[in-house]
C-alpha cells in the first residue's frame, strides 16, 4: 500500500459496505490518508524529531493512532475488559503508554506505517462484517470517562475518527515545523 491508496476493502466474501457503514470508512479513509500523508519522503530519524514544544513526533503520533484504532476495535468486539482499568494503572504501565507516542531504538516509520496498514484493515474488515452498529458495551473504568456510560459499535468507530482526524491536525504542525511541508495549502 502506497501513502496515498486508501486502506478501505471488504473481506473476501461480504460485500463492499453501503450507506452508513461506507461513509464512516471513507471519512476515516481520507483522516488516515492526511496522517500518513505527513511522513511522506522522511527519514527515520526525522520521524522521531520532536519540533515543537509537546512531547509527540511524527512516527509517535502514528504508533498512537494505531494503538487507539486496535483498542477500540478490541472494545467493539470484546468489551471494556479488553482495554483494562485506567484507574489502576502504574508508572510502567504509563510510561508503556508514553512510549506510544515516541520512535523508539529500533523503530523504523516503514515498520511504523506497516503495522498502522494492518490496523486498519483489521477495522475496515470489522466494519464490513459487524452484524450491528448498535451494539454496545460499558466503557472501561478510566477518570476521562462518565461512570456507567456505554458506546455502540457506532459511537466506537467514530471515536477512531475523531482521534484519527486530530492527530492528523498535530501531525501537519509537526511536519510543517520540521521542514515547512503541509499536508494540506
């Protein structure tokens, strides 16, 4: 897959999705196009720059959106079990999740990206195959959620989006502090 060819395909068997199921895989289509757009012709080493005064770099943005996309997904299929209790993290559990956000030794932005490809068809897949948008589960104990709160499959996927499409919006200051590039004018 190229940085500009869209992730969205059905699985072998099921029909390509129509309606409401295609809009939500075109809008997360083009925000997943716009982040990875900004890593275009980098180095590794320059994926991994910090150029701002916040903590992210491009390759870490893309290891965020990645680990949010699988977790949402699991949610979707599984439940809040599948994510954890926020509320009883330790300090290496959070300094495992700082880690999302950072290229670590041994990282590559093609692994990066591969591993963001994967991800992707994995939620397009489960688009194309939930039997219903409506289901839904209790959200995971964490501080940032409303206690007792549920979200459908629906409510989920559009999370993914919404995530997606604002780490984009970092990712295009990011690289346009490193070398004046824009995804976008």
């Amino acid at each position: 897959m190229t940085l500009n060819e869209p992730a969205s395909h059905a699985p072998a068997g099921t029909p390509a999705p129509t309606g409401e199921r295609a809009d939500l895989l075109e809008t997360l289509a083009k925000h997943r196009h716009f982040l990875r757009f900004t890593v275009r012709d980098l180095t590794d080493e320059q994926a991994g720059l910090r150029t701002t005064s916040s903590e992210l770099c491009l390759g870490g943005l893309i290891k965020h959106v990645t680990a949010v996309e699988r977790n949402w997904v699991d949610f979707i299929l599984n439940g809040p079990s599948s994510m954890g209790d926020f509320t009883a993290m330790t300090e290496a559990d959070w300094a495992r999740r700082a880690d999302e956000f950072r290229m670590l030794p041994g990282e590559t932005l093609a692994g990066v990206l591969a591993e963001y490809a994967d991800v992707a068809r994995r939620t397009d897949d489960l688009v194309a195959a939930l039997p219903d948008l409506e289901a839904a589960w209790p959200l995971p104990k964490a501080p940032w959620f409303e206690s007792g709160a549920t979200w459908s499959a629906r409510r989920t996927l559009m999370h993914i989006i919404a995530e997606t499409a604002q780490h984009a919006g970092h990712a295009d200051i990011i690289r346009e502090s490193l070398d004046g590039a824009k995804s976008m004018g």
